[in-house]
C-alpha cells in the first residue's frame, strides 16, 4: 500500500522540493492533501499534475477560483476553504504522513493537529517549536506521532543521533550540539553597510533557495537564533549546550559532539530535497535527485564564530529561549511583523533588531498554559512591533 501525504504549504520553497522527491518516489506514496494560502496559480499546476484527493486554501475566495479552475480542467481533486480545513485535513485518517511546511505563526494550527492526530511529522514550521515547544511536544508523547525535523541543520542532527532516539528526550552521551550557518548575504557586510541594506539584498542568499521572509531572517541571523531554540526543544537540550558555527560552504549541516570527544557531522549539498527525502524514507534511504557532493571540488571548510555586534538577533533569540515561557512566541512575532515591514519598504535593515528588542521589553510573558495563551501573546507582540514601527517611521519623517 501507498502512503499517504499532506504537504501544507505546497507552494511555498519547501512544499516545491517536497513535491520534486515524491515525483521520483511516486511507487511509494500517494499525494492525499495539497494545501496552500492563497497562490491559485501555482496550486492549480500542482493539482493537475499530481491529481491529490484534497486541495486546500486558507483564503476562501482563492479557494473557489481554485475549484472553478480545477472543474473546468475535468479534475476530480476536492477542494476546501479556511485555516480550519486545512488544520482538519492534517488529522485526516487518510494521512499518513504531514509535510508541515507553512511558514509563520499560521502553521502552528494544523502542526498541532498532525501531531495530535499521531501522524510521521516532518517538521519545515520552526516556528511551531518556537512558539509552543511544549504544546508541541506533549501533542507527539501523547499521540505516539513520529517527529522529524526537515530544517538542514536539525534532520542533521537527527541523522547523527543514536538509534531509538524520540523527540524531545535529550540523547545519552551528547555533550553539545553544533549548528552550523552559512552566514548569508551580509556575513562580511560592515554594520554600517548593514543599517541601507535593501530587501533584494537581503534575499539574495549566497548557497540556499529560500522564501523572502527566511531569506531576510538568515541575513540577520534570526533564522539561527529560532533554530537554536528548535533545536532545544526537539533535542531535549538546554540553550548553553547549543553552539552556533558560521560554515560559508552550506555542507556541514550541523554537528553533534558526544562525550567521549567524538565530533559527528552531516554533510551534503545545500539542497532542501536531501533532508525532505530522509524524512520521508526513514529509516531507509531514496532519491532525491540532488547533486552529489565532490569534497574535492568544494576544495575547503571554513569555521568561524558569530558576531553579536553586527548580528544582535541571534543574542535576542538566545535570551529568550533563556527565559522561555511565552517570549519564545514574542520573539517569532515581533520578528514577522519587523520582517515584513522590511520587505515593505516601511523599515531599515539595521531597524530589525532594534524593534525586536523593544517589544521584547515590553511583553508581559508568562507560562505557556495552553494554545490561547500562546496566540494572545502572539497578538500582542505583533501590535507592539507594528507600534514600534510606526513610531520609527514618524520620527524618521520629522527628520527628513
């Protein structure tokens, strides 16, 4: 029998790299739900080419175009409208697998519900784990659902684990855990060449094709300061046992060092469809239908260590996690919010950090209680951003 997946956000960078592996394994696995925001024309492609039971749109009206499209084509594809359809379809007995691969605070929904439902989850929405680690991973205990995670550097250290290794437990005989990044567009840039980066700066990323919002993140190191945080909660590891290394080259993914002063490490092409394809197949190996990596070629490695002072998100995200509670929420909130007034124009590059930094100080926080408690900090981050934006944008005015 086929297996059966639902990738939510299909049309995102990730749901395309998944629908790439799945191409190549298609003896193995039967497309049961493909999800998305609002981008019709892309979800329309995907529907008639890989003919899956269920379509699904989290803006309605994109979701009747969608249908309209689809019955005019002679698909038998269903569709259906919401967040709360796609969150449904997650659980769905027809599932056996959940690619949870849309981006923001929007995908923690339907990632709980896979979780809940005990489906294989292979985790691309980081910000799950940022936000409601806890929930998460009581959601996975509870149900017996398999957790792996797709981000490169943590499916690395999941492949450098011992066997038998289940989310959220701390592995026995680890000692720290190495995540590896590439440092992105800006890693020589000056602070004050950094303050007039321009968004498409930012998005040109050196080694990774990635959407515009983690493109800016892994400019500012935010990207590595969430990971950290993931890579607490899914590892069972505190915050100062977790170690960031600039790697240039993207081909070590990450390491895990043991304490008998063994270094194991993953290493492959910077290609999104290598981790997909392990999550997929685990514990066997598939295609990918990536290229395979020539250590000659690359030539050499190169380590180095972060620089706070010109990267202050990745110290943020560390003291969040430090505190824990619901600043971990916060944080990926306020991060959205400055992000996206970024690529909007309406914010400096260097002003990123600085609205972060603000919010942060003025959260009220608290226990992670339950899922209302995560969303209403949430809500509250991202009005105090957008207000801490606003006040910039005056002041800025006034000056000019």
């Amino acid at each position: 029998m086929t297996i059966g997946v639902a990738v939510l956000g299909s049309t995102g960078s990730v749901g395309c790299s998944t629908l790439d592996v799945l191409r190549l394994n298609r003896e193995r696995f039967r497309l049961a739900v493909l999800a998305a925001r609002s981008n019709v024309e892309v979800l329309l492609g995907q529907c008639l080419r890989f003919e899956p039971e269920w379509a699904a749109m989290e803006s309605p009206e994109c979701a009747r175009e969608l249908e309209r499209r689809l019955r005019a084509a002679g698909s038998r594809t269903r569709v259906a409208a919401g967040a709360d359809s796609i969150t449904r379809l997650a659980a769905d007995a027809g599932v056996d697998y959940v690619m949870a691969a849309i981006s923001g605070a929007a995908g923690l929904p339907s990632t709980l519900a896979a979780a809940a439902a005990g489906k294989r989850l292979l985790l691309a929405n980081k910000e799950s784990a940022v936000m409601a680690g806890s929930l998460l991973m009581a959601a996975v205990r509870a149900s017996g659902a398999q957790l792996i995670p797709i981000d490169s550097e943590h499916n690395a250290i999941f492949q450098c684990l011992p066997p038998g290794f289940k989310a959220g437990a701390r592995p026995a005989g680890v000692r720290r855990l190495l995540l590896t990044a590439s440092g992105g567009p800006f890693l020589n840039w000056s602070a004050e060449a950094l303050a007039s980066a321009t968004p498409t700066q930012a998005c040109a990323h050196p080694r990774w094709n990635m959407g515009r919002k983690i493109s800016v993140d892994s400019a500012t190191l935010m990207n590595k300061g969430l990971e950290v945080i993931e890579a607490s909660v899914l590892f069972g590891m505190e915050v100062r046992d977790i170690e960031v290394l600039v790697h240039p080259q993207s081909i070590v993914h990450s390491l895990v060092e043991y304490e008998d002063g063994s270094v194991l490490a993953q290493l492959s092409s910077p290609d999104m469809r290598t981790p997909i394809a392990q999550a997929l197949a685990w514990p066997a190996r598939m295609p990918a239908g990536v290229e395979f990596l020539d250590l000659v070629r690359a030539g050499r490695l190169d380590f180095l260590a972060p620089d706070p002072e010109r990267f202050p998100c990745l110290r943020h995200a560390r003291e969040a996690a430090r505190l824990g509670g619901l600043l971990c929420a916060s944080l990926n909130a306020a991060d959205e919010i400055a992000v996206q007034a970024f690529l909007d124009k309406r914010l400096n590059f260097g002003d990123i950090p600085a609205v972060i930094e603000t919010v942060m100080a003025r959260v009220q926080g608290g226990a992670m209680t339950g899922l209302a408690a995560v969303m209403a900090a949430d809500e509250e981050a991202r009005a105090l951003a957008s207000e801490a934006i606003a006040r910039r944008s005056a002041g800025q005015s006034m000056r000019a």
